[in-house]
C-alpha cells in the first residue's frame, strides 16, 4: 500500500510551528507529505482532502460538526498518561485560559482522551502510548520521526587508553536536561572531575509554560543541575552542523530522564537512534521504549539505578568491545526497522485507512 495508490492530497495542518520547522512537524507529517507530493496548508482547513491535527491544535473544537473531512490525530508526546491529576488540571486550564484550547477548565489528558475518541485515525511515537490510545481509539498507529536530516557516520574509533580529556554528549529540548539531577555525581567522580568535557546540543533557551511562557536560560538550569563542575559542561546551539561536530570527539552518549515524570517514561525511542546514526555508542535511562529496544538487540545499555549508572559509564568510557559492539548491532536495528521507505510506507498506511 505505497504512495502511488494514494492521489496528491491537499492537507490542512494545525501544527506545532506555524514554520514547520519544530522536530514534531518536520520529522513527521511535513516530511511524509514532502516526500509524497502532497499539499499542506497551515490553519487553513478549507476545501482540504485531510485535517491533520498536533498536540498545539485547540483539541476540544468539535471539526466532526463543522466537516465531514477525516481527521488526523498526530500525538506525538504522552499526553494521556498523568503526571498527577493537579498537574494535569493546571496544563489543561493554562491552555484555555491562554486561548490555546476552547471550553471549560478541565484536566488536558480528558481533552486529549477526547480527541483520541473522535480523530478518525490516531498516529503516535511509541508502542506504549499506543496502549493508552488504545482505549480511546481501534485506529492508532505508531510511527517514529524521520531522522534523514542526521547523517550517518560510522564508528568513530577513538584512543580508548586516554583516561582523561575525553568527551561526552548529550542532544535535546532543555526540558529534558533535569534527567542529569539523579546522576550528575557519578558524571562529576567518574568524569568531569578528570577534565571530562559533556557537551550539550540544545537551546539556548526555552519556555516552561506551553511552548511560549515563563521563559528560562539553559546555561542557568545547566549551572543548578551541575554547580560544582559547570566549567566542564559546554552548551552549544543545537543544529545539524554542531551535532556532528560534537559528535566527533564523543566517546559516548548519554540519554538520561526523569524517571518520576510519567510523561518522559512514555519517552519514544528517538533520540538513540539518532545517537546510533551518528555512530555514538549510548547510555539511556531504563524507561520502557528504551527497555524494548534493548531486548530486540541484546544489547545493554538501560540504567535503572544510580549503581547502574556508574557502572555502565566506566565501561563506556573504557572498552572499545562494547562501544564498538553497540554500534554494529545498532546500525543493522536502523537498517531493519528504521529507514525513510519504512517510515513514509506506515505514514501510508496511517493515512489510506480514512481516505
């Protein structure tokens, strides 16, 4: 069911940037419909084949009574899952009282849940979000973001006697850097304090309230999570350019979260395998899409605990086997489940089954 039994689709995207340049739009929908051919107009749902809509779009408008058009729910963080019910409550008034979403106050997992109920097809990033959807919705599927914008690089075979000045790396949204507050000391005995260098590719700065409020430097969320060894931590825009340049030196990477934040443990699988087409041998937290992945390959590279951590980031840092080995076995899981015609085939697939 390829892209030639599909005629060219005029699409009206409600999407996360209004430039389609946040990873949520061109990772995905905006990839798939360049690829293909298709048309999309942002905001503008007139005279449309599709109705696309993100996790930005006011999810609590009623588009079944003002159209008979399909709609497309692209659900792309996990939104139904609930950090706690005072927290859900806050997120879900803040968008209304910010005129992101219509109606009443009410807590944003139930707008969501609600979406999901009335969206003709659901697409999501992770097998476990897809359980949760599941509830909601019998036409869900799970699709990860393209990463045909990362090059692929091979494995970089580093001077693995060094037992200082080497590098490590870590790519991101700011927001997610506080996964560093439950390890940072074993990095500082076991790293940092040797003259080790952890590179941060992000933002310069973000935003703690829905995207466009309480704005917040990185250098000063990095120098609370890291105060004794700032010095060591480098803070670099993110772009392609300087993820392949950082990304040279690395000896590994680490993908720490926040383990008590139920919305990063439904965390897809992304971001290793964008450190794995980069040729970076990788560290993660033990969260559930990471965990699968890991049971596919035979590979060990979850952490649970804080004694996991230590462990597994001196073996990084000083055996090539298992560096070496991670990324032969990780390039054949990316030549196996995740290429461009894989990814563009399911978003047919997604797509075919409204038209």
């Amino acid at each position: 069911m390829g892209f030639r039994l599909m005629r060219k689709l005029r699409i009206g995207y409600s999407p996360i940037s209004k430039d389609l340049k946040a990873p949520g739009d061109r990772r995905r929908l905006a990839y798939w419909a360049g690829k293909r051919g298709h048309q999309i107009q942002v905001d503008d749902f007139s005279n449309v084949d599709l109705i696309v809509l993100s996790e930005r779009s006011n999810l609590a408008k009623d588009f079944h009574t003002e159209t008979s058009t399909p709609i497309v729910f692209d659900l792309v963080d996990g939104y139904l899952e609930i950090e706690s019910r005072t927290k859900d409550y806050l997120r879900g008034c803040l968008k209304v009282l910010s005129g992101q979403v219509s109606g009443p106050l009410r807590r944003f997992s139930e707008t969501v849940g609600e979406m999901c109920s009335k969206a003709n097809v659901v697409i999501c990033s992770s097998v476990e979000q897809r359980e949760l959807i599941s509830k909601f919705s019998k036409n869900c599927h799970v699709i990860l973001d393209f990463h045909e914008e990362i090059p692929n690089l091979p494995f970089k075979d580093i001077e693995y006697s060094a037992k200082k000045d080497f590098e490590l790396i870590w790519e991101g949204q700011p927001a997610t850097l506080e996964g560093f507050q439950s390890i940072y000391r074993e990095l500082e005995d076991l790293f940092l304090c040797k003259s080790g260098l952890l590179n941060l590719v992000t933002d310069h700065s973000y935003y703690r309230l829905l995207g466009k409020y309480w704005p917040n430097s990185t250098e000063a969320l990095v120098r609370r999570i890291f105060p004794n060894s700032f010095k060591n931590v480098g803070i670099f825009p993110w772009s392609i350019d300087n993820l392949v340049k950082h990304s040279q030196n690395a000896r590994g990477a680490l993908l720490p979260l926040n383990t008590d934040n139920r919305i990063q443990m439904l965390k897809p699988e992304n971001r290793l395998l964008v450190m794995w087409k980069l040729g970076i041998p990788t560290l993660t937290s033990s969260i559930q899409s990471y965990e699968r992945v890991e049971s596919q390959t035979a590979l060990s590279f979850t952490c649970k605990t804080n004694s996991d951590w230590k462990e597994k980031i001196q073996t990084l840092l000083s055996d090539r086997d298992f560096a070496a080995e991670q990324i032969k076995v990780g390039k054949e899981y990316l030549r196996t489940n995740h290429t461009e015609e894989i990814l563009l085939n399911k978003w047919d697939i997604a797509i075919k089954s409204v038209l």
